[in-house]
C-alpha cells in the first residue's frame, strides 16, 4: 500500500485543494471591498448632491430675493440700490445655475420620478439666472430714463428723448422677459417636495408680472414720443364719459377737451359739455359690417349720442375726429376717452379738488357724485348740472398739470384705470395704432380667431339708470376633441336701483319703440354677446325661456343682441348656448367699462 503522504502528486493537490478553498475568500473579500468601496463612493456623492441641492436651493431664495429688491428699487427710481441688487442676484443666480448644471446633478435629476424635483429646480435656476441677467440687468442701466421723477421737469414737460433713448434696451429686455416667461410657465408641477412646488409657483408669478411690466414700459417708450410731440405739435380729441348712460366703449360723452401736445409738454383746451356738439354729421364709411350692425339703427358717424355703440374704440376714435374736423376744421391725430372711475383713481393720488361752494371731491366720492347724485341736484336744470361736471373735469385736468408729489404713483393710477378699460387710446397714425391696438389701452375688438365671449350694454332707454347695473359673464367649454366644441356663456344682469321716483331724464325717455312697463327705477338696456368667429348660435334663454336673438357681424365676429327690461331689485339670467371652432388660442371674455366692476370667469381646458 502506498502512503498518502507519499504519494509524489498529494502535496500538489492538497495544495491545489486548499488553494481552490481559499480562492472565493479572496474573491468575497475583493467584492466585499469593491462594495464597501461602491458604498463609500455612493455616500460621497450623495452627500455631494445634498450639499449642491442645499447650496443651489439656497442660492435660488437669495437670487428671487435680491432679484425681487433690484425691481422694487427700479420702480422707486433708487437706480443706485437696484444696481446693487442686480449685481448681487446675478451672483446668487450663477452660483445656482453651475450648481444645477454639474454632471452630479444632471444624472440624478435623469432618474424616473425621485429626479423630477431636481429637474424642476433646474429649469427654475436657468430661467431666474436669464431674468437677472438679460431683463434686470438692462432694465436698471436705463432705470434713470424711467424714473417718472427724472422724466417729468419741472414743467410739467415730459423728456421725450430719454424715452427714446432707452426704447431700444427696454425692447430687447421686454423680448427676453416674455421668453423667459413663456419658459416659466412650461414648469411643471414637482412631485413630492412642497418648497419646490411653492417656489415655481412664486416664479411664474414674478415672471408674469415683469413680463407685463416690461410690455407695457416698452410700448409706453416707443410710442410716447410721437405721441407727445416729439416730431411736431399733435391734438387729440377727449371724451369723458357718462357711465351713467352706457355704450359700447364705457359710456355716452358727457363732455369733451382737446388735448395738446409739444414736445412733452401737455396742455388741455376747449373744455365744453356735449350740448356744444350738434347733430346730424356727415356720415363717414366704416365698412359694411358696420354699416349694417350700427348705421341703419343708431347712425353713429352722424349722430354724437351713439357715436361710441360699439365697444371697439377706433371706431369712436374715427368718428370724433370726423365730428371734430366738421365743427371746427381740425384734424385730430387721435382720440382719448376716460371717465369718473379713472378720475377717482387720479383723486386719490393727486388729491381732492374744492369746488367753488367748498363742496370736496375726492378719489371716494367723484363717482357716486358725478354718475348719480348730480342728476338729482339738478334735476330741473340740466344746463347747470353739465356746467357742474365741466369745471368738475376742468379742476381734476388743472390739478394733474400741477406739482405732482408723486409721478410714480399717478402713472400707476392712470395704469389701473387702462388696465380696467377706463382710458382708451386712438391714433391715426397706423403704426402707432398697429402697437396701441391690440394693448389693453387701445380697447379694440380682437380680430383674432382665439374663443371670445365679450358681453356688451347700451343704454335702451335714453336714461341715466346704468350707474345701478350689476353684471356678471361665465365662459365654458367642454372637450377640446373634433373640429368644434360647445361653449356656454352666462350673462346675469342684476339692476340694483332703489325703489324711488325719477325723473324722466333719468328713467328715460320712452317712444313708442323703447316703451317698457315696471316700477319707477325699471332699466332697458340693449344686451349684445359678440362670440368667438366662427360660433354658431345653438339657442339662447333668458330666466330658463327661449330668447329670440338679433344677429349682425363686427370684425369677423357674430353678434347676438336683444334689448332686456330689468326690473328694480331683479337679476336677469341669459344663457347662450353655442358651437365654436376648436381652436388652440387662450379664452378671453374681455370687460365693458362701467360705474360697478363686472365680475368675470373663463373655465376653459387647455387644447394647446
């Protein structure tokens, strides 16, 4: 028998056998290592990652904060701390944005669902970093040529050159402030983490506020100077309105001013109530769809009462400047329209006015004053009660041209009143019109194919009741699916007038086509929807009966009217029911200007 211990091959193999034992401890111990080595590497950088997340996040809150100081000094006119604050949110806002783009950051936020929140907070640091750089970066190196203090001397003059000056800058601003809006909004919603959800959401809103912001400096720069004389002397024509008694652009002209301007400087002339103006006028052609909606019923080119019917303000414009040139010769280069609402606005900037009785006019009582109570005051003497309002408007326009305390807050006055559609702008000269027109301020009827559902009053009556009328307008939608889709417009209309005597001038004066039955303080208006271009009128109620409705057209739009007789302390309810193209467009149920603000809601999906 041989030994196993001498076997010539058995140390070999049993060293062979114990090597092959001990091979997968190594193996275990390299894996083990490479693990705790994968671990080590993990837990760095994810550490890494939480301390880019920290500091980009942090970061990002001094960025908005700094960003949010550099606009508030800017509308102040401290160009000096908005420069400071600029610098210091274009710091903060690089910091965040190379933090964001780091190769560590890219890679998680590529994970399905956990990375969303960093992807977010990504796009979130680029579009803060781009409004620090390329909008308030530019905006404060012309924020001394915007500072209302430094534009207006002290002669009331406006420096136009300045404006002009800074237009180019504001443009270029302007474009990347509606960009990084536009990027802004495409956000979408993080999962999961709620500061995030809360800071896009304080973004989109800034944005979108600087984004108007920005809009409206730069029209105001580029079109100020020619409308303010800069290339010689211009006059408009300026209508106040009586929202007492509506029309399509607010309300009848109770009185009227030429405005002059020269250079900057701005002075108001002519001042006169609307018994100065006459009737009939030499008809002017507005084209055929106005022709047949407006001229064969109201004649509103020749006849000043119903000059303003339709709620689109360079008809108006057109038609005064007509009115005027008859009376007097003078061509007008544009029109203004404002009324008392915007005057309260002014009021409470410039201060009240004392008439010559001691009576005071201020921002909280020039409405009710001049659209209700003077009626009864004078209810036996027109002619003074027309006087009244003429010096009322003549002490408002006198204390504008004054010694303004503050310039910023009345621009900002006379912004909310256009913003509300209580200024209205025209110009005759087309490229100006092209930039004024589709502005808030221009008050026109959009030609575009986007849903529409504008609800129009006009006085059916000849009185002066509608300083009592309450309106409200519901725009929906359904589905965005197929070629068309049904859309339903509610109008309540609600007349809030006591149950008092009038007189007849201010119930109305009735003939035998406007005669309506009801109580003392019974209202008739002329109710008109203009929808979207392309509806069709399915059917039309009013308090749950079918409503038989007018038709006519206006700049590509349908338009549905019936005259509607509201009884004091009744709302009446018309339900339009309609079929419109299926389009991508935003919504809009645009508001007619009056003594009470309309309450309005668009609830439509999103088919974009």
């Amino acid at each position: 028998m041989s030994n196993d211990n001498d076997d010539p091959h058995g140390d070999s193999r049993s060293s062979r056998g114990r090597s092959r034992h001990r091979r997968p401890k190594k193996t275990n111990r390299r894996i083990l290592g490479g693990f705790g080595l994968l671990v080590v590497v993990a837990l760095g950088l994810g550490a890494w990652l939480a301390y880019t997340v920290n500091a980009a996040y942090t970061n990002l809150n001094q960025a908005n904060e700094y960003a949010q100081a550099a606009k508030t000094a800017l509308l102040a006119g401290d160009t000096s701390k908005a420069e400071d604050s600029v610098d210091d949110a274009v710091r903060t806002s690089t910091r965040a944005k190379d933090a964001t783009d780091s190769l560590i950051w890219t890679a998680a936020a590529a994970i399905p669902y956990v990375g969303q929140p960093l992807d977010v907070v990504s796009r979130i640091a680029d579009v803060v970093h781009g409004l620090t750089v390329d909008v308030l970066t530019p905006a404060v190196a012309v924020g001394t040529a915007l500072d209302p203090s430094q534009l207006r001397g002290p002669d009331g003059a406006i420096d136009i050159g300045a404006l002009r000056d800074a237009s180019p800058a504001l443009s270029r601003a302007a474009a990347a402030a509606a960009e990084l809006d536009a990027q802004s909004q495409a956000i979408g919603e993080p999962t999961f983490i709620a500061q995030i959800s809360d800071a896009r959401t304080r973004l989109q809103d800034r944005t979108h506020e600087l984004n108007s912001l920005l809009a409206n400096t730069d029209i105001a720069a580029e079109v100020l100077p020619a409308i303010l004389g800069a290339d010689g002397p211009r006059s408009y024509f300026m209508a106040f309105q009586t929202l007492s008694e509506s029309r399509g652009t607010g309300g009848l002209i109770g009185g009227f001013g030429i405005v002059r301007a020269v250079d900057g400087t701005v002075t108001v002339d002519s001042l006169a109530s609307n018994a100065e103006l006459r009737i009939p006028y030499d008809p002017i052609d507005l084209g055929p769809d106005f022709f047949d909606a407006y001229e064969t019923r109201f004649q509103p080119t020749q006849n000043w009462q119903n000059s303003n019917v339709s709620p689109h303000f360079p008809y108006a414009g057109q038609i005064w400047q007509s009115m005027w040139e008859q009376e007097t010769g003078e061509r007008v280069d544009g029109a203004l329209a404002t009324d008392p609402v915007a005057l309260g606005y002014i009021l409470d900037v410039v201060g009240p006015i004392t008439m010559s009785d001691g009576e005071v006019i201020d921002g909280s009582n020039v409405v009710r004053i001049t659209q209700s109570d003077a009626y009864f005051r004078f209810e036996n003497d027109n002619s003074a009660r027309k006087a009244y309002l003429q010096d009322i408007a003549a002490r408002v326009v006198a204390k504008m041209q004054g010694n303004i305390a503050s310039p910023r807050a009345l621009l900002e006055a006379l912004g909310k009143a256009a913003s509300e559609g209580h200024i209205a702008v025209w110009s005759a000269d087309a490229a100006l019109q092209s930039i004024l027109g589709p502005t808030k301020i221009g008050h026109e009827v959009s030609d575009s194919p986007d849903p529409y559902a504008a609800l129009v009053v006009n006085n059916g009556a000849g009185g002066k009741l509608d300083y009592y009328l309450q309106r409200k307008v519901t725009y929906s939608a359904q589905t965005c699916d197929g070629a068309t889709r049904t859309t339903h417009v509610v109008a309540e209309l609600t007349n809030n007038a006591p149950l008092q005597d009038y007189t007849t001038y201010i119930a109305g004066r009735q003939n035998d086509s406007t005669r309506y039955d009801g109580p003392p303080g019974t209202n008739r208006s002329v109710v008109a929807l203009y929808a979207t271009q392309g509806a069709t009128l399915t059917n039309a109620t009013i308090n749950g009966t079918p409503l038989f409705l007018l038709t006519a057209a206006e700049r590509g739009h349908p338009v549905f009217y019936v005259p509607v007789v509201i009884e004091p302390g009744r709302t009446e309810t018309i339900e339009y029911n309609l079929v419109e193209p299926n389009v991508d467009g935003k919504a809009s149920a645009p508001v007619q200007p009056q003594s009470v603000p309309v309450s309005t809601e668009v609830d439509f999906p999103d088919c974009s």
